[in-house]
C-alpha cells in the first residue's frame, strides 16, 4: 500500500473488511427483525393518526427517533433524558424561529441554535434537530403548534417504548 502522507491509497480489498450483511445477524436475527417490525408498525400507527396535521420534516424527525431507540437502543443519543431533553429544546427553538420571515434564515437559525443547545446540555438526539428545522419552516403558527404537540408526544411514546422493551432491545449494529 502506498503511503502519502496521512493519506492512504487501497490498492485491494484484501485490506478492508468488505461485507453485505451484518456480521451479528445468525446471532441477531430475530431482534433485526422484531425491532425492525416494530419500529415500523410504531411509525405507521403515529403516520395514520397524525400525517394530516403534521409537516414531513417534522414527521421525518420522530421517525428517525423511533428508529434510533429500536436500532440502536444502547446509544446515548438513545437515552430517554437526551430524547426528551432534545425534542424539549428543538420544539421551543423550531418554535421561536417561526417568527423569522426568511425560511431559509429560520431553519438555519433553529438548527444553530437547537445544535448548540444540545450540545452544551448534553442532551444530543439528531432526530431532533428535524424537529427544530420543521417547526422552523412551517408558514402558519397553528400548524407550527399542531407539529410541535405530534413531536413531543412521539418523543413520550419512544420513550414509554424504550423504557418497556429495554429487556429485549439490542443494538443492531
């Protein structure tokens, strides 16, 4: 292999650990597929009551979440108090940023904030941060409401989930 600088050039594969599925999957494969199920069955449910009040991007955002807590439920950014402790800050943030009549400027203003929030109080989620952007953009106050009321309670019910299944769960990956 041919060095070049803090570089590296691959000349094989032999030197990258090329694989298709999962290596922990013979070992896994019914949590790969009941969390897998389950994550989608959830999102659904929430998608069928909730899609017709709800923004996509905030929609996007709380699924995201659920498949955080079913795939990869031993992460920190998994963790009930950075769930709650994120989706409280993106909503109050995604919130305040409806006032600002630029849509571009609002959704950049709430994913700085929303970013700096989280990170200072430790409470990361990325999904949240959707949450933060969609509220952001939505042009009427209402709708803005309407979403923020879906996010929160999508973020209580992945935690009411994780809490019950946390016997079960595994990370995935």
């Amino acid at each position: 292999m041919e060095d070049k600088g803090d570089f590296k050039l691959i000349e094989s594969f032999e030197d990258e650990d090329v694989y298709i599925l999962s290596k922990s999957l013979k070992e896994k494969w019914f949590n790969y597929l009941w969390q897998s199920f389950a994550a989608g069955v959830i999102t659904f449910l929430i998608l069928f009551v909730f899609s017709e009040l709800i923004a996509l991007i905030i929609l996007a955002g709380v699924g995201s979440t659920f498949f955080t807590i079913f795939a990869l439920p031993g992460l920190r950014t998994a963790s009930n108090r950075n769930i709650i402790g994120a989706y409280l800050i993106c909503i109050v943030v995604g919130l305040s940023c409806t006032y600002i009549d630029s849509a571009s400027l609002s959704g950049g203003v709430a994913i700085s904030v929303a970013t700096l929030l989280m990170v200072i109080t430790d409470t990361e989620h990325p999904p949240a941060a959707g949450v933060a952007l969609g509220l952001a953009m939505t042009p009427n106050l209402d709708d803005a409401y309407g979403g923020s009321i879906f996010a929160l309670t999508g973020a209580f019910v992945a935690v009411v989930l994780r809490s019950l299944l946390a016997p079960w769960l595994e990370d995935l990956v």
